[in-house]
C-alpha cells in the first residue's frame, strides 16, 4: 500500500479541535465501536483516534482547517451504511460524524425543492416529503442512510428506471473543501451552464473532495396512485425478456425489479412468511418481476395495469398478481427489502457485489455468474432492479 504522510493526533491538537466544536469531540477508547466499521466489515475495520459531530457548518470548517495545517487524515461519515469501507479511518486521525446535522431546514413549493441538513435520513425525508404531497423520488435500499451519504455515494435505488438516481435530485450544496474553506455550489434553478459544475464533480466523490454541510433537493408533485404487479415466470429468460416491452410500450414502471426463485424463498422463509406463488397451474415458477406503476388517477392507473398485465401474460408470464391490498404489497416489497438480509442470516461470510450491465446482456451474465458457483464451490445469489 502506498505510504502516507499524514501525522498523529497530538494532546495540542485534541484541544484545538475541542475549541474549534466545544462539546462534541470524542476522544479515544470513548469513541463507541460502531464508528470503526461500515456494513461490510470484511472489507477492513479500524477506528478513528478523534471523532468530532458537529452540528454546524462553522464547526466542519474550522475542524477542517486544524486538521490540514497539521496534516491529520479526516474521514467523513454518515449513517456508516456502505458497502465499500468508504467511511472507514484506516488511517485513524479524526472521523467527523454528520449524524447530528440532521434537520429539514424548509421546503420552497414554488420550486419544488427542500433545504436538509446532511445528516437527515433518507427515511425522514421520504415520509416529511409525502406530508407536503410532494416526493423525493430516490429510493435505494437502505432507508436509514443519510441524504450526505447518498449524494456522496450517488445511490441509485428502486425507482431510478423512472426517475433517475440521487445526482438527479441535488440542486445546490454547501461544502467545507479540505483547507476549511466553505463553498456554495449549483442553484435552485434546473438549468445553469455558467462554469464548470462542480455540484456534480462532488456528487459521487465519496467525501474525497470535501465535507457537504447541506443540500438543497429537488422533490416533485407526489403520484396520486400507485399499484404493484407480482409477475412470475417458468424461465429466468422469459422474465427478463419482457423488460424491454414495458418501455416500447410507453408504460413507464416506477421501479422494476428481477427475482430468482430461490432467493425469494430463502427470504419468506427467514422473514416466516409465504408471498410468491411457487407454481402455477402445475407449471414451476423459476424467477419473478416486481413491477410498480404510479398514475394521477384510478383510471390511468388501470389502463396501464390492463396493458401490462397484456403485455406479460403475451410473453411467456405464468399470471400477473395485482399487490392491490395494503397488506399484499407491503408483503411484496417487504420480501424484496429483504434478501441481503436472509443471504446474511444464512451464509458464514458474505461479499456483496453491484454489477451493471446492459439489459440485453442480462441472461448471459446470470447464466454465466451462476457457472461460478460450481467452479469455486461457493453460492451465488442474483437479484437486481433495472435503472
Ligand atoms: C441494505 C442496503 C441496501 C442498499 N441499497 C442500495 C441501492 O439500492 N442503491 C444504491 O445505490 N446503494 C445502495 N446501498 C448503498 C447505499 O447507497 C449507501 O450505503 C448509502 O448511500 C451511504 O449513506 P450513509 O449515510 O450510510 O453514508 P456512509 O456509509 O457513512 O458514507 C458513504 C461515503 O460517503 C462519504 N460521506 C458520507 N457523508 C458525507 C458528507 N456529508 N460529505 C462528504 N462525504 C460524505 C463517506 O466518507 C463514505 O465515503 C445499500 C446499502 C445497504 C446496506
């Protein structure tokens, strides 16, 4: 590994930095254990020699500042949600934690845009931004991330087929650049070409480039109806051959995701529940779409439930469930929300990869990730949404 010349935490410089964030600097073997490590310990554990959770923009700063006059290796962190080591400190030093900025600062309804602090849940916004019938469409697995996290990962997520991914949603940004100094990036407008952008240079850096300290999102009207269909298939290849027809057919899913069988019932059987039919009519099922639609009307909401359900039941799917009870598509979505976590529950150590591939390269990729498993005797389980 390259050799890194930063320098250790001093008793001086652990005074400064609780000068600089009077109250919220931990120091030591007081800093709790959660804090040296992501979600994929696999991937390395070390803790951080300071952890400093401030609570304002000034604070950041005048941390950051301390630590590059004196060369101290800074790790930002949000909910610690990754699955990378990203927020992790190798290198010790100081840790600062956004956790406790965590505030919806005010909605702008005119433009469509709200104002968070990093440190807000993604599940906080979601459900606040429902309460003003507006939505913040990114929806990517882990609720309890934090908006921070997210923009500085790009999370991407179940509904990104239809609306996109994080980098779509951030308007504007308050960073503290490694020097301490603060800068305001993008506008609350959806078109700006003046200079380069370097809202998006930080979309995605993974806290390399500085510390964010708060954002501006945008968030759209709130679809008036939304349905989920239950689709299941005999063969993993005709399940995902439909793909592609839902959108030369104008119908415009809000997420789209691909099951095989045996993950789905690995999961019902963790979470003690049976949702997915197994067979239909004597015909086994091998693989599933979950597919959900969202309208402005109960009309249009059917007609594009009749058209779909056409368009599968054409091509090869064994029946189509329409999730139309509360209890049935909670059930649905919860089983979805939870494969990694019965793949976890049941294997002794756990590697987690996102991969990406065009839609048409799909089968190959799953037949020949599955050819894996016999070569080097461990299991593979695929699931995976389409964005
Ligand atoms: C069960 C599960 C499901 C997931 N599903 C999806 C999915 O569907 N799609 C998807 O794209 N991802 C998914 N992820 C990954 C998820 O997007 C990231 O874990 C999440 O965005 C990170 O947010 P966090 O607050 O936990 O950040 P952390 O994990 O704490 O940090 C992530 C990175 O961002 C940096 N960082 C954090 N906050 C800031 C900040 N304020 N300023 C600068 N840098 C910062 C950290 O240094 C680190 O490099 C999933 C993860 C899990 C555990």
């Amino acid at each position: 590994m390259k050799e890194f010349q930063y320098n250790k935490v001093t008793p001086e410089i652990i005074e400064q930095l609780k000068e600089a964030a009077p109250g919220h600097v931990t120091v030591g073997s007081d800093i709790n254990q959660d804090f040296g490590h992501d979600e994929m310990e696999i991937y390395g554990t070390s803790m951080p020699d300071v952890l400093v959770e401030p609570l304002t923009t000034e604070e950041v700063a005048a941390v950051m500042k301390i630590c590059n006059d004196n060369k101290i290796p800074v790790t930002p962190s949000g909910a610690r949600t990754a699955l990378t080591g990203g927020p992790v400190s190798i290198l010790g030093g100081v840790m600062i934690s956004l956790s406790k900025m965590n505030k919806i600062l005010d909605y702008d309804t005119d433009n469509f845009v709200v104002r968070v602090q990093p440190g807000v849940l993604l599940q906080d916004l979601a459900a606040d931004a429902l309460k003003h019938d507006l939505l913040y469409p990114p929806d990517p697995g882990e609720k309890l991330a934090q908006l921070g996290g997210n923009v500085s990962t790009n999370a991407g997520g179940m509904r990104a087929v239809k609306y996109g991914t994080t980098r779509d949603y951030v308007r504007a940004m308050t960073v503290v650049l490694p020097t301490g100094e603060i800068v305001h990036e993008g506008a609350t407008v959806s078109k700006t070409s003046s200079g380069y952008s370097l809202l998006n240079l930080i979309i995605g850096s993974e806290g390399t480039l500085g510390i964010i300290t708060e954002l501006t999102l945008k968030v759209i009207p709130k679809p008036t109806t939304t349905m989920s269909l239950i689709i299941p298939f005999e063969t993993l290849d005709e399940a995902i051959a439909v793909v592609p027809l839902f959108f030369k057919n104008h119908l415009s899913p809000q997420a789209l995701e691909f099951m095989e069988k045996e993950a789905v019932e690995e999961t019902e059987e963790y979470l003690g529940k049976k949702v997915y039919p197994k067979e239909v009519e004597g015909t086994p099922v091998n693989a599933y779409i979950l597919a959900t639609f969202d309208g402005d009307s109960e009309d249009q909401i059917m007609d594009i439930i009749e058209q779909a359900s056409d368009i599968v039941t054409e091509n090869g799917a064994l029946d189509v469930l329409v999730a139309d009870t509360p209890k049935l598509l909670a059930d649905a979505w919860q089983v979805r929300s939870a494969l990694l976590d019965a793949i976890e529950a049941n294997t002794d150590l756990l590697d987690e990869c996102d991969v990406v591939v065009p839609i048409n390269k799909i089968p190959d990729f799953l037949h020949y990730a599955k050819s894996l498993e016999q070569d080097y005797g461990f299991k593979i389980k695929s699931f995976f949404f389409y964005v």
